[in-house]
C-alpha cells in the first residue's frame, strides 16, 4: 500500500538526530524522497559532522527508501539556496519544506551576552527564512508556469515562544518569529498552491534534557512528532494552513494566538492621568497569559 507522500520529495533540516530524524524516517516511509540535512553540531551549534546525516540516509535506505545526505548551514542564505537546489537536482522538485533546525543558549536576560541572542535568533528565525524563501521562490516559478504547486511548509516553534518560559529569551523570541512567520507566509504563499503550519513540539531530545523529567522519555518520544508533520506535509492537508499545533506524545492541539480581549474607548485621546483607573480593569477582566504547559491559570 502506498504512503500518503508516494513520490513527493521532501527536505528536512535538522534531521539528524531527534524530532527532525524521526520526521525524516516517517516521510520515507510514507513514500517520500528525502533530503536529510543536519550540521551535525552541538546543541549549542558548534561543530559539525557528516555522521548524523548519513546515518539516517542509512536507515532509510536500509528499508528501501530514498534519501540524501546535506549538511549545508541553513542560517547561511546561499548554503539554504544549496539545500533546495540539491533536492530539485536529485529528485526533479520539491513539494515539503521541514525546518526543523536549530540550537539553545539558554541564559536570564541578565547574563545574555550578544553573542547567545544572535546566534540563536540566527539559526532559528534566519535559517527558517533563508530555506523558506528559496523554496517559496521555485514553487511561485512553477505557478507562473502553469505547473501550480501543492506544497507544503511545516516550521518548528515551541511553547516557549507562543507561551514563554523564563532562561530562554533568544530561544523564545526566535520561536514565537517563526509562529508568526508561518501566519505572514501562509497568507502571502497560498496563491502559489503552498500551505505554511508551525507545530510546538513536546519531546524527550538533547535540547531537552533537563527541563523534561527522564521518567517522560518514554512517554514524550520525539519519534511521537513526526505523524503530525508528515500528515501536514501530504495532499490530504491542503486545505490546512496558516496553524500552529502543540504535538507532544499522542495529544495534539490547536494553538489559539493573540486575540482583542476587553476594550474601552473614548471621545478622541486617552488623558494619560485618566488611564490609572482604566488599563488596571482592563487588565483584570482580560484572560490571564498562558502557562509554557498553554493552559491558563486558575
């Protein structure tokens, strides 16, 4: 029986180890061609090695699948160009965009030299540009040539950035970017045939050891995320675009965003004296912000 993604050809950055690992197998299994592209550094992004990569073009191949290896930067913007480039040259196109990469410098903003917020808010928010943009670019190519799309972006956020959690401000920002990103995109690329969706993973990976208790491993597989990314990359999802979904183990959700809570107006300008009896009221009829779990508090 064939898969849901019988002959589409899919990139995964970051696929190495972890989330993007697990994606990348599930893609080929449900019969995707797959470019794995993975640095292979540290979580903190320093280094690289082939090794990653490779394994899992092993493992795919191993149960007779198709796969590439790359280990191109993706916060590079020509190295991202490569990335897109190899997959149309390999496979003859493109059709689903993962951007799964990425690293942590966790600090308090206190501690946070310049160096851990560029870095990270380099990898996370320009590396998702940087590939997103490219491949934006070849599929409006295909439209105007009348061979419409139907491709897919599926971008990486966390509860971090649509909710917060404190020690991770460059994290964060970077995250909840990119939930916003894949909202602008979405609405800008769906006349060229391409959905954009964000998820916020939960899962038990080296960038989250520490913060997720070992007796949750099992139950917070990052093998867990990938069905929900590989569904968002297949024809079945094309009417599903411009979402952010909380995936974790077997529960998925659908993040709400921002909306306009209370209000109150008035005839012209607000008096800035006037506001001490107003913003506190305001502020106590609207919906408390939400935990890093997305729930609100009691």
């Amino acid at each position: 029986m064939a898969g849901i993604n019988e002959g589409r050809v899919v990139i995964v950055t970051g696929a190495g180890r972890g989330i993007g690992r697990g994606e990348a197998i599930e893609f080929a299994k449900q019969g995707a061609k797959v470019v794995v592209n993975d640095l292979g550094g540290a979580t903190d992004g320093s280094g690289s090695d082939i090794g990653a990569a490779q394994q899992v073009v092993d493992e795919i191949k191993a149960f007779g699948g198709e796969a590439v290896a790359n280990t191109e930067d993706i916060s590079d913007y020509e190295a991202a160009g490569d990335i897109v480039r190899q997959a149309i040259e390999t496979f003859g196109k493109l059709d689903v965009l993962v951007n799964n990469a990425g690293i942590l410098r966790d600090r308090m903003l206190i501690n946070m030299g310049p160096d851990e917020w560029d870095s990270v808010i380099r990898v996370h928010l320009r590396g998702t540009y940087a590939t997103t943009q490219h491949a934006a670019a070849y599929w409006r190519e295909q439209s105007k040539a009348g061979n419409q799309p139907l491709a897919s972006v599926i971008n990486t956020s966390s509860s971090s950035g649509i909710y917060g959690n404190a020690g991770q401000a460059n994290y964060g920002a970077a995250k909840a970017g990119i939930a916003a990103f894949s909202i602008i995109t979405a609405k800008e690329l769906v006349r060229y045939g391409v959905t954009v969706n964000a998820i916020a993973p939960g899962a038990f990976t080296r960038m989250t050891q520490g913060l997720i208790p070992d007796d949750r491993a099992e139950s917070m597989s990052a093998d867990a995320i990938a069905p929900l990314v590989v569904w968002l990359g297949s024809p079945e999802a094309k009417d599903i675009t411009g979402r952010v979904f909380n995936v974790a183990g077997g529960h998925i959700s659908v993040a709400e965003g921002w909306v306009a809570g209370p209000a109150v107006d008035t005839e012209g300008i607000w008096e800035t004296a006037k506001l001490g009896s107003v913003i506190p009221d305001l502020v106590a009829k609207a919906r408390k912000n939400s935990e890093t779990n997305g729930k609100t508090p009691e």
